[in-house]
RNA sequence: GCGAGAAUGGCGGAAUUGGUAGACGCGCUAGAUUUAGGAUCUAGUGUUUCACGACGUGGGGGUUCAAGUCCCCCUUCUCGCACCA
C-alpha cells in the first residue's frame, strides 16, 4: 500500500484512489497496532487526555448527528495524540431503554438480542468511520457486568440515606404508562412521546439529589471550561433562592400555615393567604361538609388538568374561599385562606402569602375577587410605582408596616426574620426550584432495583454479595401500568434476606440516565469485577478532559452525571468531585432546509451511502468544512463538491511534490539560508500553523481546512524553492490535516516513505522568529476611508510610510486642496492621513 | 413575560478582537481545452456608476483618527425557563 492507486473513471474530477481500499487498510494497521489502545495507568512521563464524546443508545443506524459528533471528537483525540498526549477515547452504549421493549413488542423479539445485535451494527459502522475509539474499553449498560455496578451505586445511596420511597404525585405518561423525572417532562409532554403528562399519586423511588443542590450550583463556579449558557441553564435549573418561612396560626385552631416568601418585608401587606390544591394543607382545612364538597371538587379538577392545561390559563387565575381565617403573626390581623390553582404544591410549602401590592400574580387574583390590595413598600428613589412593576428589595422602602416601617427592604428583610426567628413563627430558608430525582419506571427493560419488601423488615437491600440482580428472561412485555416484572413470580418472589420469610422483590426499574450518570469512571477499568472501577485507574484518568455532546442534556444527564461524581467523591472512591473539566456542544445537522431529520419526514441522510459513494475522508472534510463545531449544520450533498477536489486533486497529489530522495528532515529555517520567495512560503506557512493552532483548540475545522487549502497554492506555486523546505510545508499540511483525514493522511504519509503512523510524527510547530513576512501591503487612509496601499516592511518607520504613501497616485488625488492635521500610523496594521 | 445568543454577498461561512470587510468553498459569468457532455485550467464575481466616485456587515443614534467589532435605543430570529411566591 504505497502509491494511490490512479483509475481511469469518466465521472470523477480526478485520478481516484481507491478509499475503500486505503480505509480498510488503516483501520485494520491502527487495530493491529493498538495505536487508539489506552494503557491501564497513562505514562507517569506523560500528559493524559481523556476524550469524551456522551455514549448512544444503541439504535442501529448511525444518522448524520452520530456522524458529526463522533468525527470532532475524533480530531480532537488524534490531534492530541500527535501533540504527544496519552489518550483515552473510549466509547460505549446506553443500552437499556424503551424503543427496545418496544421492538420486543412490536416484533416478538428478546430486547436484549435485539439490543445486542443493533450494538453489533452500529460499532461496525463506527469503526468505518475510522473514529479513533479503544474498542477494548467498550461499556455496554444493559449487560450484567454493568448493572451489577448500576445496583451497588443505588445501594450505597440507599445505606447513606440517599435513595428513599415515597409517596407523592408524579409525572405520569399515559402512553408510555411510567412515570417520567421532571427532566424528561417538556412543558408538560412527554419528552418521548409527545403525550400530555397526568399527575398521578404513587410510590416511587427517589434519589436525594437536593441534598447536593447547594454544590451543584456553587461549584458551577469552578467549570471554567463550560460554556456559560450551559451553566446558567444548571443554575436557573436548580434554582436556588434565599428568603424566609413565616407561620401563619389557623384561627381557632391547634397548627399553623406555613408560608415561602423572599419579600419577608412585604407581610404586612398580606391580604389573603393562598394555597395550591393539591397539597397536604389544603386537605387538613377543618370545613363544613358543605364546603369541603365543594373543595374537593375544585381540587379535583385542578388535578385532572395537566400542567399544560394550567399552564395556558397564566392569566386565568382561579380559586375558592375555604371560609376559614389565619392570623397574621406580625400584625394579627385575620387572613382569609383560599385555595387557588396558581399556587404550586411541589415548590417551598405549597401555600403563598397574598400582596397583592407587590407580586403581580397575588395582585392579578386580589383583583379577580375583590379581594383588598393595600400599600407596603415605596420606592427608594422616589419614582412612581407603575402597572405591572413590583417594588424590588434593592428599591424599596416599607411603609404601614408598624414598627418596621420606614426601612430599606433588605433591612427590613433583615429584621423582620431576626424578630420571627425569635418568636417562633419564621426564619431565614432557602429554596430549590430542583427536586429530589425520581428513578422508579414501570418498565422491563431497565436495571431492576436491589430492594426486596418484607412485611416483617420493611425495605432490605440485595446483600452486596448477591448482586446482580438479573433481568429475567420474559415473553410479555405489554405495558399494564405496572412493571412487565411484577407479575413474573419467580422473579418477585423470594425469602426475605433478614428474617426469610416470604417477601416481594421491587419490581421497578432504574431510569436509564442513572446508567449513564457513572459510565464516564466505568471507562477507566471497564472489567472489574470487584467494584465499580479501581480508585487508582480513576483517579489517573479522570476527569474527563474534554467532554462533547449535544446542549440537549443540559439540565438532564449533565446535572445526574455532576451529583453521582460528587457523591462517589463523598464516598473516597475518587478525588475529584467534577467529572469533566471541560464540555463542548456540538451544533445539531438538519436537513437543507433547517428542518430536523426524521425518518418521518424522509429526509434523513445517510452518512453511510456517502462513506459508501465518496470515501469517509471525503464525508468527514465536508461536514468539518460546512461550519464551525458548535453551529448548527443544514445538511447538503453540495458541500462535498469543493472539499472532494482539494482532496483528490490536491492533498493526494502533494507526493508529486515532494522530493523523497532528499532525506534532510529539516523543519526551521533560517531568514539567511533562504531566498526571498523561500522566506515568503517560510513565513506564510508558519503563520499558518500559529493561527490554526487556535482553531484546533476552538474545535474550528472550518478555518484549518481554508487554511490548508490556501498552503497547498502556496506549495504548487512555489516551484524554485529548496527540496528541504517544499518537503516540510508538505509534512506539515499533511499533518495538520491528518487528525481530520486520517486515512488519507496515513496513506500519504506512508507514500513519503515513513513507516511509523502519522499520528506518533508529532506537532508541526510554528517558528516563533518565522511570523513576520518582510514586506505587507499596507491599506492607506484618509480620514479613515481606505484611499491607497503601499508595500512597506512591517516594521517600518513613520517617515518612510509617509513618504511611501505621499507618492501614491490616488492619495494625492485625495489629499489635494487639504491640509494634513494629523498623521496616524500603527506599524504593520494601518497608516491614516487626517486631513481637512 | 424573563434570561442567553445571533443577524456579514445569490449560498455555507472568514476577519489577527478597534486597523485594507467579504479569506476559503459553493454557485454564477467569460475564455481555453474537448467530437460532445462531464471534468480540468485561466480570469472575473458586494451594490451602484461609462468613468472619477458613491454606498455597503438587520435599522437608528453615539464614542473614535479609525467600528462588523465598543456604548445606547429598536426590529427580527434561535435557544432555554416559564405562575418557582
């Protein structure tokens, strides 16, 4: 396999070389040599770099966003490589779900061997991709060496209090008929299936999440290396804000109300207090049965309505007196209490304090029922106060607020809760927009939960020892509302484990972002089979360095895989408590159009036909050349146009050029040993290779490529120089390109008469005393409009652009009649005559 | 509604971060070559003007010797959140 092949073919811009030839023959060269293989401690002598591109479900086909994600953590793994890094690029497959169960119904098929064969499928075609992956690292979740690990993490949360049931209204999908996390809910719909989400009462497992919500935000601060709307998105998320409880004492009655505020200094403005329908307060209300009929029928329709439902009635506010009065703890006052659907139950306590004065929302439904609306606050800088705009705590000052009127806000904030506190009835708190993270689905193909449930001991966890708890085999999968797994008895039935009597196993599955919530330190020891992965290994390998995926798992996957790290930190496991340190959203392809490809729609393109027609070198040049990593793609056949003739016209024919004869390996030269057009190539091609030395780290292919485009000119056109200086630029454009055509690049590289990869030649590096070409053409200005350009050297002095400038024939057309005020000249950039 | 980002030729996109706007590629035009088509090569290609020139980075204002880039206002689009008290 030396020199490409050269065919007669009538429909080709060129001489072809035979890429299917050349791919198969590099593909089999790196698996021979292990050249992506990553050692099982990385070099002491070297620098890691744990390249990360987020897992796939197994789907069979690689669609054109696999293809483009894959191919730019590709380049970044083999240019990483080159810089001389010890690389981990590991690859694997998130492989328990829902389209499998659905295929096992749908076609009476295992899900596993269905699962299993896909995985088959899909690894065959990445792999003629030619994306640089350590197949021998591969994790795949839906196997029992996996699981088993998946089960012994839900041990641990459950031993450190972590992982608890509970009863509580969830989000249910009447379609899927599971309950879903409210990160897989979108407005409302399932994220799945596009169904309207039901509130259903069940038990479910949780994982405590929020006990690490402080850390998930604050350490937000330390990833300097993710994008900023990313973690804003985290933030928001979370949503962490700081203000007080305050109780409100049920008139007549033995227990109080308590209230989430942050305007603690508004309260003496509360006219009414609100609470949502579905919570427990609303039920405790002690009404006529005349009211509590009607109640419950209000709370049940609120309830019925989904949350899409309500959320369309924003400004339809509606709600129901429940005849009953609480006191005010600040100023005594009674305080009617409604129930009103606007109030959530899931968020601080469920029940609100209505200021109508000063939250447009309590003003909006005081106005509704003529409820009482009376002034607490006026603004600091004495502006008035319009419609629809709140008194902010920066702005406002209290008024008839009794003895803490006439106080800034956040004094009186301040104060009203050191007065609260004391007495009793409030405090300072905090609270979370996030949720402790629902886990149970009433699915079969998921990891089943190590829990069993005696009548007798309560919750008893799987012993260690016993784990896995295996997937059995079944034949019904069809959904029933339930898991497919309770009604398998051989399966649910078992001794308890403390006191052996008769007990159930949990028939529940894990959600599948759990798998993935730790696959990321799997891939430092992928076949341990004594604990999830060896500390040492992990802790050499990780974190991640550089983590790329879709934006989409932004709030979702990104938030589960950030808690699960801090928390096998928490248990010594690992000493790091980010798993990435930085992450990088690559742009999604659609089609031509912008439109989303979908085998519905049927414009879905192929990355394979195109490998198959056009080579893989061709295919990856084109996506890499459409955009910039992180943009968005409209996928078109077109843009294989250009990039193919630079490649085979002009990339495969850079032997031609290069003198094999001539082994001086020379790479810096001196401005001295050269002639003035060899100094000219000299420097424009070290120019080069500084400026995409940036674009490589911005992930900017796009420029690489125009870049490398412009040096192959360069090099045709510089026919006279020095064999040793034609062969460098050569070497070095064929370098650069390499991470992005890698088995074109191999190919050349071999024909240039090296028999080491391309991918252990080092770096080119730019000559630092090689940047600054001797002459440029300067633009020339008159009062800031370009009006001339000289060819000076960049470091020449004022006098001599002036001079240079002043005999230029269109300047001193335009500096005719004026007299020069000012002259401005920036060596190397600009010169500009001001004149008048 | 709130928050973030974006807007550059016919198209995808460049622009050393305040210094010759439109690199590179596509497309288009003309020419060369070819029996023809395809392919290849050469030249041209922001708008306008016969030309000198004028205008030009969504629109309007400003700062500056100099603005695609910085500041203010507006429009449109994309994304995220959306009764979070």
């Amino acid at each position: 396999m030396n020199n490409s092949e050269t065919k007669t073919d009538t429909n080709s811009a060129a001489p072809k070389y035979d890429f299917h030839k050349v791919e198969l023959y590099w593909q089999k060269k790196w698996e021979e040599d292990g050249l992506f293989t990553a050692p099982d401690m990385p070099d002491s002598d070297k620098e890691k770099f744990y390249m990360l591109v987020m897992f796939a479900y197994p789907s069979g086909d690689i669609h054109m966003g696999h293809f483009r994600n894959y191919i730019i953590g590709d380049a970044v793994a083999r240019r990483e490589l080159m810089l001389g890094k010890q690389v981990m690029h590991p690859f694997g497959w998130d492989a328990f779900g829902l389209p499998a169960e659905r295929a096992a119904i749908k076609r009476n098929l295992n899900p596993a061997d269905w699962t299993e064969s896909n995985i088959g499928v899909s690894r065959e075609t990445l792999q003629k991709v030619g994306i640089s992956f350590d197949w021998s690292r591969e994790v795949v979740t839906c196997r029992k060496d996996y699981y088993r690990w998946s089960q012994w993490l839900f041990l641990k949360l459950f031993e450190k209090g972590l992982a608890y049931l509970k009863e509580a209204l969830v989000n249910w999908c009447p379609d899927c008929l599971t309950v879903l996390a409210n990160e897989q809910v979108v407005n409302g719909i399932c994220e799945r299936c596009d169904s309207k989400v039901q509130k259903k009462e069940l038990r479910q497992w949780y994982f405590k999440i929020t006990d690490y919500a402080d850390r998930l935000v604050d350490d937000l601060d330390k990833l300097s290396g993710w994008p900023d709307n990313v973690k804003s998105m985290q933030r928001e998320w979370i949503g962490r804000s700081y203000g007080a409880e305050a109780t409100f004492q049920v008139e007549d009655e033995k227990w109080n109300i308590p209230v989430y505020t942050t305007r603690l200094d508004t309260i003496y403005g509360v006219t009414f207090l609100a609470l949502a329908p579905e919570s427990k307060l609303a039920e405790r209300l002690n009404l006529s049965d005349a009211k509590r009929k009607e109640i419950d029928d209000y709370r049940q329709e609120a309830l019925l309505k989904t949350e899409i439902d309500r959320g369309s009635e924003t400004d339809e506010k509606t709600g129901i007196f429940s005849g009953l009065y609480a006191i005010n703890p600040f100023s005594g006052e009674r305080i009617p209490i409604w129930i009103a659907d606007y109030v959530l139950a899931h968020y601080g306590t469920g029940a609100v304090m209505g200021v109508p004065h000063n939250d447009m929302r309590d003003k909006a439904f005081a106005q509704k029922y003529n409820l009482p609306i009376r002034q607490v606050l006026k603004t600091a800088d004495g502006s008035e106060i319009s419609d629809g705009e709140v008194v902010t705590i920066e702005n406002g000052i209290t008024v008839n607020s009794g003895r803490f009127s006439d106080l800034p806000s956040s004094e009186a904030i301040e104060s009203m809760s050191a007065f609260a506190e004391k007495g009793g009835f409030g405090k300072k708190t905090k609270q979370f927009k996030l949720h402790d993270w629902l886990i149970s689905r009433q699915r079969y193909w998921g990891t089943p939960i190590p829990i069993i449930h005696c009548d007798k001991c309560g919750l008893v966890p799987v012993a260690e020892s016993a784990l896995p708890v295996e997937l059995p085999i079944i034949t019904d999968y069809l959904p029933k509302g339930r898991s497919p797994l309770a009604d398998v008895a051989s399966f649910t039935n078992v001794k308890c484990p403390r006191c052996n009597s008769n007990a159930k196993r949990d028939a529940d599955t894990m959600d599948t972002f759990v798998c993935s919530s730790w696959y990321h330190l799997r891939y430092a020891d992928p076949e341990n089979k004594d604990a999830l992965f060896n500390t040492d290994k992990a802790n050499a390998w990780l974190p991640v360095d550089k983590y790329i995926g879709g934006i989409t798992h932004a709030t979702g996957h990104l938030i589960f895989f950030r808690f699960i790290t801090k928390f096998l930190s928490d248990l010594g496991l690992i000493n790091f408590d980010e798993p990435a340190k930085e992450l990088f959203n690559h742009g999604m392809v659609s089609d031509s159009e912008g439109k989303v490809m979908s085998k519905s729609r049927g414009n879905v393109v192929s990355p394979i036909e195109l490998m198959k027609e056009r080579g893989v070198d061709v295919t990856r040049l084109a996506m890499y050349f459409t955009a910039p990593s992180d943009k968005e793609v409209l996928w078109s056949d077109a843009a294989l146009v250009g990039v193919e003739k630079f490649l085979l016209n002009k990339v495969c024919n850079l032997a031609d050029l290069y003198d094999a004869q001539n082994t001086d390996l020379k790479y810096h030269f001196k401005k001295s040993e050269l002639t003035s057009a060899e100094w000219d190539l000299y420097v424009g091609l070290n120019q080069r290779l500084k400026r995409r030395q940036d674009d490589y780290d911005n992930l900017q292919y796009n420029t690489v490529i125009a870049s490398m485009m412009e040096l192959s000119r360069d090099i045709e056109r510089a026919k006279a120089v020095k064999p040793e200086l034609r062969n460098y630029a050569v070497r070095c454009l064929i370098q650069t390109l390499a991470p992005l055509i890698p088995h074109t690049a191999e190919e050349i590289w071999a024909s240039l008469g090296f028999t080491k990869s391309i991918f252990l030649s080092g770096w080119p590096i730019a000559d630092p005393d090689a940047l600054v070409s001797q002459t440029i053409t300067m633009g020339v200005q008159i009062n800031g409009k370009v009006r001339g350009e000289i060819s000076i050297a960049p470091d020449a002095i004022a006098e001599v652009a002036l001079s240079e400038a002043k005999a230029c024939e269109s300047v001193i057309r335009h500096l005719e009649g004026k007299t020069i005020i000012k002259e401005i000249y920036i060596p190397g950039r600009v010169l500009n005559i001001v004149a008048k």
